[in-house]
C-alpha cells in the first residue's frame, strides 16, 4: 500500500481515487484479522502514561504516581522496602524483588497479609518506610484495582478503546490531515504526512482496533448487542470487566492486577488466563484464584512472615511442592545443625576441665560460637517454614420450619423493568442444597435476589414459610460495610439485632468466631476501611456464623476469600443443615462446588428454569461450564512436549524404586554417621598430633559432606513419591 502512495501522488492522482485506493486496501486488511492474540509491536511511550481517567467504569490507579529510576536493566526494581501502617504496625518488611521484562509473577499469601500494598507501594498509593520501588523509564503501568466505580458516559465499545492511546492519538492526526486535504490543501507536505500517519495507523494496529476490541469485550463474557450500550446500564460487577478490558487493550509495559477474576465467571477466567499467558509486557498478578495463576504466570512470589519469598519458574502447583520442599529442607538441616552443636558441647562439658584435653574443647568452643555467627543455631526464618493457619467456619444449627417449604416462587416474572425470567416455579424443601447454573445474564443473581424479597416479582407470588430465616452472602456484600465502623462493632450489632438475635452473644464469642475466621489479634478492633478485601468477606462471614439461618443464600461466595477460607466455606456448607437447613448457591468456582455436596441443579436459560434432583457432573462443566460461553472460550486441553513426557516418564521411573533407594539410604547414612563417631573418638585419643588431627578432620568434614548429600536425595525422593501417588 505504501508503494501505492508514492506511485500515485506525485504525479497528482485525483484525491478521491487515492482515497478509494486506501479505504480498499484497507477494508481488506481488516477482513483478514484472525487471531484473538496477535498483537502489533509498537514504539514505547518516552514517558510514564496515564491508564485511567476519573470518569471510568472503574477505578483504575493511574501509573504516573510511580517513580522512575535506575532499576538495572529491569522493568520494575523494589529494593529493601519497608511498609507500615499510620498506627506504626510493620506490614511489610525487607523485600527485595526484580520483575524482567515479559516476567509473569503471581502474588500469593494470606487475607491481609499485605498483597494489595505491595502493588500499592509500586503505584505510589502507599507509603514506603525505607527502601525504594522504582520503575524503568519509558515504562508504561497499568494498574486494576479490586473496587469499581461508576461515572463513565460512554458506551460500552468506546469506554474499553479509550485507553489505546497512541491508535487513538493517530487516528485523530490522521482524521485532520484527511480534513485538509479534503478542504483543499494537497501540498505534497500535507499529503506526505497523511500518507506517514496512516503507514503509522497501521503499523501500530489501527486498522485491527475494532477486531482487538470486540476480541477482549468477547473474551470478558460480553455479547455484541452489548458494545454499544451505555456504561451506565451495567452493574458494578460488569463495569469492572470494562474497566479490565479497557487495561488490556491499553497493552501497558507492566500489568499490575489485583484480584481481577473477582467479578468474572470462569470461562471469562479461563480466557484472562490464556490472554494474559500470552502477554507480551511483564506482568504481576495478586490473585486467589488457583487456576489463573497456574495458567497466567510462570514465577511465584509469596507474602509470608512480612517479607517476600520468590519462587522462581515455578507455576502454583510446582511452588506448593517446592514450597513444602524448602520448609522440610530448613528445618532439618536446623536440627542437624542443633545435634552437631550439641554434640560439640557434650565435648566441652566432658573434657574442657582437663589438662590434656582444654585445646580440642576449646576448638569446639570456637566451633560453636561460629556456627551461632553463621546463623547455623537460629530457627528457619518464619517466612520459610510458617503454614498458613487454616480457618474454620462453624455455623449454628438451623431453627425448624414448620412444614417441608421454606420458601416458594408460584408463577414468577423476574427482572427489573422487563422480565428476563418468565412463569417461575421454585420450591425450597428444608434440607436441600440447590446450585444454580446457566449462561452470562440469564438472570441467575437475579433470580436469588428474588429469592432473597429484595427484588419484587413482575408477576406470581413469593411465599414464605412462618419460620423462614434466611441468611444471605453475596459478592458484594464485604464492600458494602460501613468502613467507619470498628469490625467487632458491625458483628456484634448483627448478632444481637433482628429477626433471631440474640442478644446474650458477647465481644468474646464474636471475636472467637472472627478468630477462627483469621481475624485474631487487633484486628476486629480496626475499622472496616483498614481491613483487606479479604478481611472484610471474613467479617460478613462473622456476621453470617453467628446468627442461626434455615435457608443459606450465597452469591458467588467465593470472590475475594483466599484460598484456605473458601476451602473452610466449602466444608462448613457441606457438613451444615441435616434435615432442617437449605442452601442455595450461584458460583462459578468448581472447586468450591465440589466441596458443598449439592443435592439439586437449577438450570437459567432462555427465560425458564429446569430444576433436577441431582449432583453437579462432569458434563455440567463442559456443557455450560457453570457460565454458559461458547466453547471456543473453553480453555484447550494442551498435550506435553516429548520433554516434558520423557521428564514424567523419568520421575516415574525414579519413584518406582525410591523405597529401595530410600532403605538403601538409611543403611548410608547410618554407616556414615558412625564413622563420624569413630572419628570423634579416635581424635580425643590421639590427644596433640596436628598432622593425623588435621587429616581426621578432613575425613570426618567429607563424611559430614555425604551425609548431607544423602539426606537431601532422601527428601527428594520422599517428595517425588508423594508428587507420583
């Protein structure tokens, strides 16, 4: 096409021939878009660019609070930061980090560990004690926060393009060049520049902009009728996927997400992790979501012990193996290095009085006091061999109904000014466990707002069992605190107010249920708006545990919960209820679907609902995925490389026979650690002969030498056993 141009004007083609040229060629660039991942390489910007603007579907941190410095050659450098609270409280201490250009990390730790402030830290939004976070200049951030917030005007297409700067900038240059020459001037200056804006347009993806946008608006579980509704008409939950859609077609430098799965059903999850495992910029992924990050980052970092341990080309599952691995590890050569110390000064104690022997004690002496410098005789750093304290969730056993219903819908029209579902019938038996399953905006939420009396029926009846008490979580539900209200304060008044309160329940059984949930220490004294996401959905789940229900409603319970507390969710829902207590459940999280133990399957679809008495199968997942997407958005089952194959075939091998290698083993180590005795003993016999004590103590430190190496064979292979089983 560039040929095109420098044939034709020069010699003064007609403007609407050149122009007809141009439109053709490029009508048949766009037609021939097929991939939803092929980007276009662009110049970066030489300056750090704004991602967001305070009219946006959702509150996207801007980057330009970031510093820029000398990160030695990386795209992002923290270096000794420190980070606490305004009250003085270390939250974060001693970090250290380097993320290279195209790195994909996931942060991982427990609620309220410090995850979103470390992002915040690199974002400029929170405030660095000591130490530095800098960026590398010409460095482009994006940052997704976890809250969203309405405002935009635009429609749905434009908001999500808005952020595609330099097509945007580009296509306005070219819009007013075109003007020019469409008023007249055709200068051979001004139509040379239009000719260099639109080889630019099209270098940087200009003419593939629409194609990329109705990709990622797809991928995010909007339909096309969608594109070209108002921000407006969403809800918070899907303006967040705007605002996250409107991140990644900026194609930032460096992603920063935090907990971006939150508001997306999983086949959008299964499509931001193949999006983002493609990603051509670095990225940093705080998440709780196991599948995203197994899928959508190749290097783990964990916040644990207040610091931050890398794990470093390892995907979720190799970090969990390597982090039991390092703990294992540490903590036995700790104790191996307690019984050399021990033994060194049994020798002291025995021998340091006597005459002959003062010179070896005094040796030893030394010995220990080396190990105790080298750090030999301290415990492994908390940050290493520290287990997350898994929560427990008990909830109080359900007030009998009177009858079998709970609670009934009888020939319902369900929705806000039409209705999405049509002539409902829906009975809720005591002790049922119902899932309700189907496409995006099939009026699942909907449907369980209906259920909850907070949405009024279009048409047919709500009934209501005289002894109903309900007890509701939703998504949003944590976000709706009031966040100048102290935690304990909000659980309390719930407990003690209301339908079923009671009013005997004191500040010490609310802080041991909010204790269980992982809110000990101070932490139900702070105010909600100091707590994490993940705190707060502890905190309503508080609320939620101290309150008797007989018929449980959760919407998407499992956003913002870590992965320990939605396993502990799980359990409690499972063992709840008996014959008196119903649950009802909108989730797209397969894991915790399994954990629950449903007795029935609703299915939203088409504006009816099918109701099956039933467990959830394999073919609920395939069929709908419990999201309904089609399925060129299921992610691809990926065959292993002959590498990889021949890798497991070896580690199959290896563990085949560990049993015999390990009895082997132990047969080595007990040898060799009796030749370490013999040489101890022949070295207090021998008394001062330097030359055959220096030799003895070669042979004794080689032989300590095997038996390390040995006994990490050892841990590898009890490892590799328990990877096989």
């Amino acid at each position: 096409m560039r040929l095109l141009r420098s044939l034709l004007l020069p010699f003064g083609a007609s403007l609407s021939f050149v122009a007809l040229l141009l439109l053709h060629a490029s009508h048949n660039r766009v037609s021939s878009f097929t991939s939803p991942f092929t980007s276009t390489s662009r110049p970066r910007r030489n300056h750090l660019t704004r991602i967001a603007r305070p009219s946006t579907a959702a509150t996207v941190e801007e980057s330009t609070g970031c510093s820029v410095g000398d990160t030695r050659g990386a795209t992002l450098l923290l270096s000794n930061l420190h980070i606490s609270t305004g009250s003085g409280d270390q939250i974060l201490r001693d970090i250290n980090f380097r993320v290279e250009s195209r790195e994909r990390w996931g942060i991982v730790g427990a609620n309220g560990c410090g995850k979103s402030t470390l992002l915040g830290a690199i974002t400029g939004a929170v405030r660095i004690d000591q130490g530095k976070a800098l960026v590398a200049s010409k460095v482009k951030v994006g940052y997704l926060k976890q809250t969203a917030v309405s405002g935009s005007r635009k429609t749905v297409r434009d908001e999500a393009a808005s952020e595609m700067q330099e097509i945007n900038n580009e296509k306005e240059r070219m819009a007013m060049l075109e003007k020019l020459v469409a008023d007249g001037d055709a200068s051979d200056d001004t139509l040379n520049k239009l000719a260099r804006s639109q080889a630019r347009f099209e270098d940087i993806g200009g003419f593939t902009q629409e194609q990329d946008v109705d990709v990622v608006l797809k991928g995010l579980g909007f339909q096309p009728p969608d594109s070209n509704r108002l921000v407006s008409d969403f809800s918070g939950g899907w303006q967040m996927r705007i605002a996250l859609a409107r991140l990644l077609l900026s194609k930032p430098d460096l992603l920063l997400l935090d907990e971006p799965s939150n508001h997306l059903d999983s086949s959008a999850r299964d499509w931001l992790a193949t999006y983002l495992s493609k990603y051509e910029g670095s990225i940093i992924l705080v998440s709780h979501d196991v599948a995203l990050l197994s899928k959508g980052t190749s290097s783990i970092a964990e916040v644990s012990g207040k610091t931050l341990v890398k794990y470093v080309s390892c995907t979720y599952e190799k970090y969990l193996q390597e982090k039991e691995f390092r703990a294992k590890s540490a903590i036995a050569e700790y104790e191996r290095n307690l019984k050399e110390a021990e033994r060194l000064q049994d020798f002291v104690d025995k021998f340091g009085a006597s005459a002959t022997k003062a010179s070896q004690a005094q040796s030893r002496v030394k010995a220990i006091e080396r190990m105790r410098k080298e750090g030999k005789l301290d415990p492994p750093p908390l940050a290493v061999t520290a287990k997350r304290r898994k929560p427990s969730l008990a909830l109080p056993d359900p007030p009998k109904g009177i009858g079998a219903d709970l609670l009934s819908l009888k020939n319902a029209d369900i929705g806000y000014d039409d209705a999405i579902l049509k002539n409902i019938n829906l009975t809720i038996n005591r002790g049922i466990k119902l899932i309700i399953r189907g496409p995006n905006g099939a009026g699942k939420s909907t449907l369980l707002a209906a259920l909850r009396g907070n949405l009024p029926l279009l048409a047919g009846e709500r009934i209501e069992n005289d002894q109903l008490r309900q007890g509701v979580f939703t998504q949003d539900l944590a976000q709706e605190l009031d966040v100048s209200a102290r935690a304990i304060d909000l659980v309390t008044e719930y407990a003690r107010t209301g339908v079923n309160g009671d009013i005997t329940i004191s500040d010490e059984v609310a802080r041991g249920a909010m204790g269980r949930l992982g809110l000990g220490d101070e932490k139900p004294m702070r105010k909600v708006g100091e707590l994490s996401g993940g705190e707060k959905a502890r905190v309503a789940l508080s609320m939620f545990a101290l309150k008797p229900s007989n018929l449980l409603l959760l919407d998407e319970p499992s956003n913002h919960l870590d992965v320990e507390m939605i396993e502990a969710l799980g359990e409690a829902l499972n063992s709840w209820g008996g014959k008196d207590g119903s649950v009802v459940v909108v989730s797209h999280d397969r894991n915790f679907c399994e954990q629950v133990g449903f007795t029935h399957v609703a299915s939203v679809d088409g504006g009816s609902l099918l109701i099956e008495e039933r467990g959830l199968t394999d073919g609920d997942w395939q069929m709908y995925d419990i999201s309904g997407t089609s399925e060129s958005l299921q992610p691809q089952k990926t065959e292993m490389s002959a590498e990889e194959k021949a890798e497991l075939d070896r580690k199959r091998k290896v563990a085949f026979n560990a049993p015999k290698r390990i009895s082997k083993l132990e047969v080595l180590i007990e040898q060799a650690e009796e030749r370490i005795q013999e040489y101890d003993e022949e070295m207090m016999r021998i008394g001062s002969d330097v030359e055959k004590l220096l030799e003895l103590t070669d042979r004794k430190t080689k032989e300590e030498d095997n038996v390390s190496t040995l006994m990490e064979e050892w841990e590898y292979l009890e490892t590799l056993i328990a990877e096989m089983a």
